[in-house]
C-alpha cells in the first residue's frame, strides 16, 4: 500500500510529481492563508530587513518601494534573499535563520539602523535580539497570516510542515498520530516537541528539500 503524504500547503506540480514519482500517494490542502495589507511608509531606516517571501512580496506592491532601491538589504531564507534580489535591490547580508541574521547584525552592523518588515504572527527572535543589543529598528506590519483548519478525513502517514503557524492550524482540525513529519526547519520542528517525535528537518529550508527528505526517507523504507 502506497504511504499517503499531506502537504500543509499546496504544491506546485512539479514538487508534487516528486512524490507521485516515488510511488507516494499525496493529499494537500493550504493550513495557512496570507494576506498583504496595505500600509503606511514613514520612517525607514538606513537598512532594511526581511524575514520571508511575503514581507518582500508585499513590500513591492507599496507605490514608494522603488524609491528604497540603493537601502541595504539583511534577509533570512535563501528564496527571501531571492525574491528581493530579482527586484533590484543588493542584500548585504543573509542567514538561513533569523538567530543567524541577528547574529551577524549584532557582530557587524550595531551603530546602524534597521526598518523591519514583518507579519502578524512573526516570531520573536530577531526584534527581541535586536532591543536586547540596544540596535535601534523598527517594524512595519505589511502581512497578515491567517489560520485556515482543514479537517483531514483520510489518515496521513507523513506530513510536510512549512512553517510553525500550519502545525498550529493542522493540530486544530486533525491528530498527527504515528505520521512522520517534515520541517521545513527548526523553528517549525519546535511546534511539535511534546506532540510528536518522529521529525525530519530540512537540510535547507526550502519546499524543495522537505519533498527530496521525504522521498528519501521513504526510498529507504523500501
């Protein structure tokens, strides 16, 4: 019998043919909706951060964001740093975690200053790293997420979690049982301790390399 496979967010079809590929039967069903919100531009600092693909997407939807074009970029996730570098603008610095970034900041670039662009359910790592260092920022909110419980008739075997706020959703309609989880990185494996201990992290934090560890995973089922 095929391992069924849910995906807490829809797949793209080529990510999805991986799976079905390695004889994987696959559920999905997006955990998670996200809204860009429209918002106010006053004060922008000298640098500029971005901790996802949503803060960059809705950021450029703002009419003034070309005028920030030659602002410094510091950015976590290789697809954030991506997506604002097809843009136009030259990130500075990037770290595939923001306990990474706030690093690096601390370490290199304390006497600046840093505008935040960031969603409602944002962690606290970076802002709270930040005051701690006594680094002067502050933050815009440009995106809205929204839990979206979809409950799962079916049994899964294995679930892909892609961020912490889909474990919140699915825990709200399903159980995960005995499935084997994949995290698209730590901070999404920390909302499974104390519910699950059978968990696969990415080894970078992509969609791409939760689908490669699954399929490994289950090729040496086999």
């Amino acid at each position: 019998m095929k391992a069924r496979v849910l995906s807490t967010k829809k797949l793209l079809p080529n990510h999805r043919q991986l799976l079905l590929n390695a004889d994987l039967a696959v559920l999905e069903a997006d955990f998670i909706t996200v809204y860009y919100k429209p918002f106010v531009i006053t004060t922008i600092n000298q640098n500029l951060i971005f901790t996802s693909q949503n803060a960059v997407k809705s950021f450029l939807k703002h009419e003034k964001a070309g005028d920030y074009l030659a602002y410094p970029v510091f950015c976590v996730g290789g697809k954030t740093k991506e997506a604002i570098e097809r843009a136009g603008f030259k990130v500075t610095a990037f770290a595939e975690y923001a306990e990474e970034l706030a690093e690096i900041i601390k370490r290199d670039h304390s006497g600046e200053s840093f505008t935040f662009f960031s969603g409602n359910m944002r962690r606290d790592t970076l802002p709270d790293a930040l005051a701690n260092a006594g680094i002067a920022f502050n933050e815009i909110e440009v995106y809205e997420t929204v839990l979206s419980p979809v409950n799962i008739n079916a049994t899964p075997d294995a679930v892909l979690f892609f961020s912490p706020s889909g474990v919140e959703s699915y825990l709200k309609e399903n159980v995960i049982g005995d499935a084997v989880c994949f995290c698209i990185g730590k901070t999404t494996a920390s909302a499974l301790e104390g519910i699950n201990e059978k968990i696969v992290i990415a080894n970078k934090p992509t969609v791409e390399n939760v689908i490669v560890q699954c399929v490994n995973y289950y090729k040496n089922q086999n």
